[in-house]
C-alpha cells in the first residue's frame, strides 16, 4: 500500500487566455528536494493537464524519468477550483492507505511531517492542519489529509466524480475565492466531526473539546528516517507557516543540497542536467 504526498499543477486556463499560474514551476526543484528528505517513504505524486509537455514543464518530465515524481494526466484545466481538487483523486486508489493534499508552492516541513505522524498514531480518518490566521476554515485545501482506507468505507461517494459533482453548490468554475475548501469543509468535514478527525490547530482555527485528537502543538520528536543534518540545522526557519504560500526557493534547494541527503540531491541534479 502506498502512502502519497499529492499536489495539483495546471497552466491552462481558457477565461486566461491559455496560461496561468506560471509561478508555480518555480518551486518544483524545492519540492522535489524537500519532499524526499522529509517525506521519503511517501510517493509525490502531481496531477497535471497538458502542461506537463510544455518547455517550462521540462524538470517535471526529468523528475518522473528519475523516478522521483509521478505525474499523472487528469484532464484540461476547465477552472482553478475544480483543478485544485485534483489533489483528492488517489482517495479512490485501491493501492493508497494515505493521502496527504499539499500546495506546490508551500514547502513541506519538519512540523508538518510530525504532526502527519501524530495523525496516522491516532486512528483517526481525516487531518486538519491550521498554522496561520487566516487558516479560518476547517479543512484548508493544501493542509489535509486522510486515512484513504477508512476514507473508502466511510465516505457515501463513491468516486472523484461523484463528489465533484456537487461543485454547482460550491461555484468550482470560479478561478479563485475558496470554493474547493468550501466543498470540503461542508461536505466532508460534517461526515467525520468530531470523532474521526485529528486537528492541528496552531493558529486560525480555535480548540475544540469535542474533538479528542485537536492539539496545538506537535510532541513527537522527527523520525528517524529523517538525517540528523536536517533537524540539527533546523530547516523549518525558512517556511514563515505551514501552507505559506511562496517561499525562498534557492535557500530551500541550498539547504537540502547542502545538508539533506546525498543520494537525494545525486539523483535530482543528474535530472536536472537531463532535463530537455
């Protein structure tokens, strides 16, 4: 069983003339670098529209050569919403027992990684991450994930289609505004509250006695798969929050170059020089 780290990235966009969201390319190299050192038994997995054969997708291509990445086709990008859904389809993956939803151009981190931990320790179907003020919703859109097994068994639709079929409810052709954390918040969330879901909540959302597993901190220490190099230099001084979207990418790839994993970085720098 197969435990993925899944992300959404789509350039075309016809209310944008064809493209959008160029910035998001940017960070691939750092998420690449990142993910391995800090998630390493978890497949990164990238749900793409036809971008991926683009120049500017060239590093995408070189990744999945590598075997570093998969990216997986999933259709045009009709709007940015129902695009960011995506990230949602290895839920129906009968080989996936976990499904972590990330943003690309919000690093993961140390924090993150143990409070996954903490989550997969409780049982518990859904995870809820909050480390931030404006993280005032339940179910932010780059700060879930789920125990896909139970997910499976518990949830009444019975695939991506059937629950993005209630997009009309929620605007999903807008190109922004939210309406995919909407979606969700409203009609995954109430499925599972409060008794099946784990919460981080650092900032943004409020405690909750009702929920057994909601803390406001982490209290494991990193995993052992994790180098010491990495934890010593403390790598999460250079991610503001988690979910921060936008961060220095040339620190990111220097640090994990410089102090991650060895095989990691000979693996990502070979692609790179591969990449066409």
């Amino acid at each position: 069983m197969k435990k993925v780290a899944s992300y959404a990235l789509f350039g075309n966009r016809p209310d944008a003339g064809g493209t959008t969201r160029d910035f998001y390319w940017e960070f691939i190299p750092a998420l690449v670098r990142s993910h391995h050192n800090l998630f390493p038994d978890w497949e990164l997995r990238i749900h793409v529209d036809s971008t991926k054969n683009e120049s500017r997708s060239k590093y995408l291509r070189a990744y999945e050569k590598a075997g570093l990445l998969v990216a997986k086709y999933i259709e045009e990008n009709k709007s940015t919403c129902r695009s960011m859904l995506w990230r949602l389809l290895p839920l129906w993956d009968e080989d996936v027992s976990y499904v972590m939803c990330r943003d690309i151009d919000a690093s993961p981190t140390l924090k993150d990684r143990i409070a996954t931990e903490e989550f997969i320790n409780s049982g518990c179907t859904l995870h809820c991450l909050n480390d931030n003020p404006a993280h005032c919703v339940p179910m932010m859109g780059g700060l879930v994930s789920f125990n896909a097994m139970k997910f499976r068994s518990l949830a009444p639709w019975r695939s991506w289609d059937e629950l993005i079929s209630l997009g009309s409810r929620y605007n999903l052709d807008n190109p922004s505004g939210g309406p995919d954390q909407n979606l969700q918040s409203h009609e995954i969330y109430p499925h599972l509250y409060p008794h099946d879901i784990c919460c981080h909540r650092f900032s943004g959302m409020p405690m909750e006695k009702d929920i057994k597993h909601c803390y406001n901190s982490v209290t494991l220490p990193p995993p052992e798969d994790i180098i010491k190099s990495v934890v010593l230099n403390n790598f999460d001084v250079l991610i503001p929050h988690l979910g921060c979207a936008g961060y220095p990418v040339h620190k990111v790839v220097e640090f994990f170059d410089t102090y991650g994993r060895k095989e990691v970085t000979a693996a990502v720098i070979k692609a790179e020089t591969q990449a066409e």
